[in-house]
C-alpha cells in the first residue's frame, strides 16, 4: 500500500502538521476533494466533458435529461395533484456539477410539459464555490423565466419542500472509510506524512477503528443480514465503508416535507461489493479520463469517487423515513422512459447529417453500455407527511415509469 508517488504538496502537508502527522483516510478524502484553496471541486479544477477529467449521461447530450425529464414531470404532477392548494413544488438538485442537467431538464420540461414551469421553483444545493459561479454561468442561457436560487442543506432545512430531488453522482464523492483486513482483523486506513531525503511523501497507516465507524458497520450488517469482513480473506484485503451517507441522508430527509428523491450513481449489493474476490474494493482516481487505483497520487489535482453500497443507503434511507421505492440499472430505467424510440428515431436523418446521426447514435448507446454509464443505479425514495401514521402510502404515488417494462 505504500506509495512512492505521493508526493505530498505544501498545502496539505500543513493539513497532517496541524492533525499530528497522519489522519483517517475519510478526511484525507474530504480536504483533497473539497479545501477551500486547494481541493479538487472547491478550485474548479475539475472538467466534466467528452474532453474533460470523466463523462458523466449529461455531458454526452440533452437525450438523457428529456428521459429524465419524463419521469420527474410525473412525479411534481403527483404532488401537485394530491395537494391541489400548494402554489408551487420545488425540484431540487443536490451537487449539480457544471448545471448541464439541469439546464436540460428545465429546457424539456418547458418544452414537453409547460404546464408546470409556473408552478416550479428551482434549488441547487453545493458545498464548493467554484461549482456554483459555473452554476450560475451556465443557467443564465436558461431561457424561460423560473425562480433559481442556492441553498446550504441547513438553510433548505429551515424550510423543507414539497418536490423532487435528485442527486446524480454525488454519493460517490461522499468521503469513505478505508478499511483493510490483515493477520485476522480489520484495521482502519490512515494517511501519514512522511520525510525523506528532504521530501514530503503520503503514506498509508494503520489506525484503529472508532466507535462511530464500528457502530455503522454493526447496525448495518445487522439489518442486512451479510458479513463483514467475508470469511477467508487473506491479508491485504481492502473496502470502503460509507460513514458519510448517513448524514447526507439526515439532511435530504430534513429537507423534504412531501416528496421524490432518486439517487443516480454507481452502487452495488453488499455481497457483491464485501466479497472475498473484490480485494480493493471500488475506490478509483481520475483524471484527463485516465483512472489509476493510487487514490494518493497528485492530491488536489485528481477526482476521487467510490461505489455505494446499496444496503447501507437502504438502512440509513429507512431509518430517516425515506421510503424505498425501487432500483434498477441505468439502462432498464432509460429504456422504460422510452430509449429505444430516440435510437429509431435517428433513421430519419438525412444523408447529409448522417454524422449528426452516428454521434447521437453513440452517445445514447454509451448511456446503456453495461461497461459504461449503464452499470449506473437508478434508486427511487418517496416521503410523504404521514410517514409517522399508520396510513398506507398511496400506490399511485409509489409507481413510478422507469420501474416499469421498457418501451419497444
């Protein structure tokens, strides 16, 4: 696990000084990403594009926000329809990247469904600066008129929405625990400074598992019933463990009075994600599209992310009354919403915008590759005001398209 070439820069070797010279992977995780000065989204290093750090489903073009689209426009008409006194719902987005989706979403939904642009407000919840003045850049182009604005998750708890949020791939830059397996125990992963030859290098250390993270990791394999650490590991095993989650689910849920939440990001089954033959669990860095598994390489400079866990979010999701609706990969979710019929679409192009054609045609495959974008999860949340009564929630608010049998 050592790394050589970690090379540790001034900034965040002051980070280790002031913190005693090592600390917890989580929170290495958390300065590199987010440092006001420094940290990878806080600067705006970061390029989201064909040509950037990675591709994200809308950054390869407006198709994958208008299925989107169809799918949350049936969600507001649900809310709205069962508390016809309400002027406006909200449609929240939490980590919006650049503002791509949401700039297609809005654009689809005035174009597809205008009947509820005057009775949506628009709010952008993100912790970095840098993400929110290109934000603001990119939905000035926004052509219709519709309230926007930006709030902290403590500020939208103070005045809790009735709406739809959505959160596409934000969990996965959420900070994580490492934790390795050796000599027939699980320690705590930690980043230490280290000194040689007048050189700062990071390094990786072993520190003992809190209270807080074997609290987690207890309730969670508990409730879901798998083990953790699998049996007949050898040593060197490592994993993730998302500490992170359940605070983020603490505050979506504080933010929501009545209302959707879908989750869209990597995840995968506890027993696929613990399994024995997964020996460095999912945790990958990016950059220029080129991934490495030395997340201590060029810190500051590089993305970080991680898969979810599926049954720690369902546990923490269930314990703030979020109701699980359901989940599915990316791809059966687009097809449901009527994926199929944009790549039929595409044979009347004219000859003359044929290669207009191949690149949608391209882009709208990557969107379902199992190997790409389509491994993503689709997970659906529902909270409603009688969550804490013994009134059954309504089905027909539960049902949602892009659970159901894709459209030929």
């Amino acid at each position: 696990m050592d790394s050589r070439t970690a090379i540790c820069p001034t900034w965040l070797a002051n980070h280790f000084q002031n913190s005693g010279g090592s600390i917890p992977f989580s929170k290495y995780m958390n300065i590199v990403l987010n440092d006001p000065e420094n940290g990878f989204y806080s600067k705006g290093k970061v390029s989201i594009s064909k040509g950037g750090d990675f591709v994200t489903s809308p950054s390869l073009g407006n198709d994958f926000a208008s299925l989107l689209a169809k799918q949350l426009a049936s969600w507001l008409t649900k809310l709205l329809t069962q508390n016809p006194s309400l002027s406006r719902v909200s449609l929240v987005e939490f980590g919006a990247g650049e503002g791509d989706l949401l700039l297609d979403l809005l654009t689809e939904l005035d174009s597809t469904y205008p009947e509820l642009i005057p009775k949506l407000e628009v709010i952008l919840v993100e912790i970095n600066q840098s993400m929110i003045e290109r934000q603001k850049n990119k939905l000035s182009t926004l052509a219709i008129e519709i309230p926007i604005c930006w709030k902290s998750y403590e500020q939208l708890a103070k005045s809790p929405i009735i709406g739809v949020a959505v959160a596409h791939e934000v969990l996965d830059a959420l900070p994580v625990e490492r934790l390795a397996y050796s000599k027939g125990d699980i320690f705590r992963m930690a980043i230490s400074l280290v000194n040689d030859s007048n050189t700062q290098y990071l390094r990786y250390s072993k520190m003992p598992i809190n209270d807080d993270l074997l609290s987690s990791i207890n309730q969670v394999t508990n409730d879901s019933k798998f083990d953790f650490p699998p049996p007949g590991l050898e040593d060197g095993w490592s994993t993730e463990w998302h500490i992170s989650i359940e605070e983020w689910v603490q505050q979506v849920s504080a933010s929501i009075d009545s209302g959707y939440v879908l989750v869209i990001d990597y995840a995968l089954e506890a027993k696929r994600y613990y399994a024995k033959s997964r020996k460095t669990g999912t945790i990958i860095s990016y950059r220029n599209q080129l991934a490495t598994h030395d997340v201590l390489y060029q810190p500051g400079l590089r993305d970080i992310t991680a898969h979810i866990c599926l049954e720690t979010l369902y546990f923490y999701s269930k314990k703030n009354r979020l109701n699980l609706i359901g989940q599915v990969k990316q791809g059966q979710a687009l097809l449901a919403l009527g994926l199929a019929q944009k790549i039929q679409s595409l044979r009347f192009y004219s000859n003359k915008n044929l290669s207009i054609a191949l690149e949608r045609r391209e882009a709208l495959l990557r969107l379902v590759d199992p190997t790409c974008l389509g491994e993503f999860r689709w997970i659906a949340f529902f909270k409603d005001f009688n969550n804490n009564s013994s009134k059954p929630i309504s089905e027909k608010l539960l049902s949602s398209e892009f659970l159901e049998e894709p459209i030929d």
